[in-house]
C-alpha cells in the first residue's frame, strides 16, 4: 500500500507543479531581497547586471512612443532617449494610447506573469525531474536578465509558446488562432517567423498555417 501511496504521490508531483511551486518562491524571495537589500543588489544576487530605472527595456520602448506621438522620429538616433529605438514601428503605437514611461513596471509585471503561466502550462503532465531541469533554466541568469529589463521578447516567448499549447491542426478555430497569436509576434519582433518550420510536419493544416 505504501509503495502504491509513493507511487501515485510523484505521479502527482508533474513538471508543472515544480515550475509553478519555484516560480512563486522565486517572487517570494524577490519581492522580500527587494524590500531588504534593494533592486541592485536583489538582481547581482541572481547574475544579472540591473539597469536604472528598473524595467529599462521597456522604458525605452514607452519613451520612444510618447515621444513619436509628439511628433519625433523614433529612429533617428537618440531622438527620445540614450539608447536607440530599434524595434517594429508597431511599438510606438502605444504613444497613441497615451502610454508614457511611468507604464512601464505594470506592463512590465503583465507580461513577466503571462509568460510564467505559458511555461507552466508547457511543463505539465511531464515528470518532475523535467520541471527541475525547467526550473533551472528560467532562473538562469539570461532569462532573469530578461525579466529584470522587461524585455520584449518575453512577450513574444508568451504568444509563441501559447501557439503552441493551442495548436491542433484538426481545428480550424485552432489553426486559426496560432495564425493570429504567431502574425502578431512578427509584427512586434520578428524572429518568430522561423515558425515556418511547421511545415515540417508535412501536413495540409500545417502547410496553410505556415504559409499564411
């Protein structure tokens, strides 16, 4: 009975649940070394050099933005900022919306968080050796690197990875979606284009996904 109980106890210890249990330590922990040490020396603790102000990645993308819809080129150098704006022109569309740089911790937060649910939900049914080895690569200090800047690609990592999960090349409401989550990560960066290797599988749905 006991190696039975054992049993059914690590079938129900998945990936997904050791992602999700280390995601929110992880919060934890940063939240707390935030309060006591402070951004800077939070983030060196991890690996990761931190930029001010916090979320910097962002901040450059909301300046250019409510500058551009003030009129100025975003891509003539240092225009808006000390850094260049060198993204999709799809971006500075948030100036329109009145999106400034004060904007960019909450949206920062929004896509940190969806993107950590899409990889929990990747990681589920596997066992939880796969969610350890998972959970040791997201608090790598390239990827903290990216949450610490509030990089875009998180962002596009979250609309790739739920085309994933949602993709069913028997649905054409499914088929349709991933079409629609993959063409607006292109638009906003484009290296999700390299979703063309869908094609691979060599199927008539996943054939027209790829080509549309």
């Amino acid at each position: 009975m006991s190696a039975d109980r054992a049993s059914a106890t690590r079938k129900r210890i998945g990936s997904g649940l050791v992602v999700t249990l280390g995601l929110i330590g992880l919060t934890i922990i940063l939240l707390a070394f935030g309060q006591i040490v402070g951004w800077d020396a939070t983030w060196r603790a991890f690996g990761v050099t931190p930029l001010q102000p916090p979320f910097f990645d962002m901040h450059i993308v909301n300046d250019y933005a409510a500058c551009a819809a003030k009129g100025s080129d975003a891509y003539i150098p240092h225009s808006c900022s000390g850094k260049n704006f060198n993204i999709p022109p799809t971006w500075l569309w948030l100036g329109s919306l009145g999106i400034v740089g004060t904007d960019s911790a909450w949206m920062s937060v929004v896509m940190i968080g969806a993107a950590a649910i899409v990889m929990v939900m990747l990681f589920r049914g596997g066992p939880w050796l796969n969610g350890v080895i998972a959970l040791a690569a997201l608090v790598s200090p390239s990827v903290m690197m990216g949450v610490e800047r509030g990089n875009l690609d998180l962002l596009v990592l979250t609309l790739v990875g739920a085309s994933a999960l949602i993709y069913d090349e028997r649905r054409f409401a499914s088929s349709l979606a991933v079409v629609g989550l993959l063409s607006l990560g292109i638009v906003l960066k484009l290296f999700p284009i390299f979703c063309v290797s869908l094609v691979a599988r060599f199927s008539k749905r996943a054939f027209i996904v790829t080509c549309a």
